[in-house]
C-alpha cells in the first residue's frame, strides 16, 4: 500500500502526537508499505533524518499530487488544511482522535463541533473508549504505542521512594498538585524525592511554588526523550500522571510502566485505560489524595505478567498491525 500521512506538527517538534506518527510511521515501512508524511512543520538546520520521505508545507500542487499517489489518505490528527484534495480524488480517508475536539475558547469549541460532524464522514479510528465516546462517530478504538525497544525493565535495583512526572509544564498536567502532595507528605515526615521532566510556560512559577512548600529534594530537569527519558524513568519506582483535564489517553503512562514504575494517575478521561491494573487512580485536582496514592504506590509491586499483558497490546508492532488490517479491509472493500 502507498500510505500518506497528514499531521499539522511533526519533528523536530517534541510532543506525543510526533512520537506515536512517527512509531506507526516505520512501523508501516516495516511491513513493505510505501509511505509519505506531510506536515506543516518547519524543518530545522540538522536534524535529524528519517526513513520515509517527509514533505514540509507543501504547495497545493504537491499535495494534490501526493493524495492521488497514496491509495490510503491516513489524518493522525483530524484538520481541515490537507482534506480539500479529496473532493477532486476520491480516496479512503482516516482519522485517529487523539485530541479532545470541544475544549478551548469559544472559537475552539466552535470549531471543535465542526469537526465533529466532519469525523463521520471518515473512518474513525480512537486512542481509547473515553475519545470514542467523545467523538460519537462509531469510531473504532485502537490505543496508541509505545516504543518498547526504547522502554523497557532493568532489573537493577529501584529506590523505593521516588517519583517522577513527564510532561508538558502547563496548568492543565496538574504539576502543582504533585508538589502540593509531595509538601503534605513531607509534614508526614515521608521523605520522598521527585524529579521534574519536561518544560513549558509554567516552569518558573512552579519552580516559585517548590521554594514556598520549601521541597528540599526536588529537582527540574527539562526535556528528556528517548534513551535518556528511560534512563531516568528507571531511577524512579512511582510515576505521577496528575492531570486535571481529561487526557485523551497517555502514552507517558505506558512508558514509565515499561520501564517499571507504579503509576498514579488522575481518575479522567482515558487515564484509567492507559494505567490497566499497573498503578493507582486518584480524584483530579486533590493534593491530599494524590499524596495518599503516593505513599500506597510507594510499597507496591505491579504483578509481572499483568504488566506484561497489558503492555503487549500496546507494543508498536502490535498496533501498526492493527491499522493495517483496517486499511487492507477497506481496501479490500472497494475493490470487491
């Protein structure tokens, strides 16, 4: 098959939209499928090259052309900007929802109903039950990877207590609940070292707040990804995913687990699905409760084989053939 995909932002951008496009991206080359990727990212002096072709901001005649080359028009991400070709060449359109589509502004919002009603007429493909349920087109769920060959277990030996949080440092990743737990366990006399990872418009006042609750064993280290984010991940036996919006999934969740961390996740959104039986949920936005599930996760052990199982269906190979099927079925379809 010749698979073209569409997604707005694309590397060297940082996010976990890239990061799951680009894992199904090779996965699909894997299987001797041809495949194109076509963003409106910039490219940068140096960096770095992949194994398929991408193409950046293309003219209207270069995506024309592309979208009649492919023989399956795959959106990772649902936008208006690259689906006008399909009104001139008639191709099978899928989306994946990754991103909840009526929160924001009210322009947002506005924009998010409008796509709504656009998502039914593609082949919907969701990243958990939570954005099936959300996008109401009778999308089929499959769930995002993970990239096991980067995170996995090493059984060298973890301190027991620490945590770490991945993320973008934004309001809505709940960063400030984790120190305003970690502040209440501290007035336990529960000493618990924590490491920051990520960057983003809240470092400094969060880094203001970690002076006032006087967090003496805290640390923010920026960025990390790839072998370095799974270095860290593996100095730690508790991750906390405190989100006070409704994830759509997260990937973050299935990454600490790989690399053998209990997981303490707000109970929103699709959250519950990306944890399984591999951590604890707790009510978003509750500092005291959070601190609660901190000190459970902090002597548990997630069973062997149910880590195991509920990671199998997340590894890469494993959900690149999930799309495939889908894309050979409707391919199959057409041609009968």
């Amino acid at each position: 098959m010749r698979i073209l995909i569409t997604t707005e932002r694309y590397f060297p951008e940082i996010g976990g939209l890239q990061t799951v496009t680009h894992s199904l991206a090779m996965e699909f080359l894997a299987k001797g499928h041809d495949v194109v990727v076509v963003t409106r990212s910039k490219d940068l002096e140096g960096s770095v090259s992949y194994h398929y072709k991408i193409v950046r901001q293309p003219s209207a005649r270069e995506l024309l052309v592309l979208v009649t080359w492919c023989d399956i028009f795959y959106q990772a991400c649902l936008g208006f900007k690259s689906l006008w070709p399909l009104i001139f060449v008639r191709r099978p359109w899928f989306v994946t929802h990754h991103m909840l589509l009526d929160s924001g502004t009210s322009w947002q919002r506005t924009l998010g109903i409008l796509k709504k009603r656009l998502a039914r007429h593609a082949y919907g493909i969701s990243v958990s039950r939570f954005m099936a349920e959300h996008v109401g087109d009778g999308s089929i769920v499959i769930p995002n990877p993970y990239d096991d060959a980067v995170f996995f277990l090493l059984e060298d030996a973890k301190p027991r207590n620490s945590v770490v949080f991945v993320g973008r440092l934004i309001h809505a990743k709940g960063c400030h609940v984790l120190l305003q737990a970690l502040a209440i366990l501290d007035e336990q006399g529960i000493c618990v070292e924590c490491t920051i990872i990520g960057d983003g418009p809240e470092r400094e006042r969060l880094q203001d707040l970690a002076y006032e609750l006087n967090l003496s064993r805290l640390r923010f280290v920026g960025y990390l990804v790839g072998d370095l984010l799974a270095d860290e991940l593996r100095n730690h036996s508790v991750m906390a995913i405190p989100s006070i919006w409704p994830e759509p999934f997260g990937v973050v969740a299935l990454e600490g687990i790989a690399a053998g961390c209990v997981a303490v996740a707000s109970d929103v959104g699709g959250l519950p699905e990306a944890l399984g039986d591999c951590g604890l949920l707790v009510p978003p936005n509750n500092p005291r409760a959070l601190a609660d599930g901190l000190t459970v996760a902090m002597n548990m052990n997630v069973d062997a084989d149910d880590r195991g199982r509920h990671l199998s269906s997340h590894q890469k190979r494993c959900v690149g053939e999930s799309y495939l099927r889908q894309f050979e079925r409707k391919i199959m379809g057409l041609r009968a």
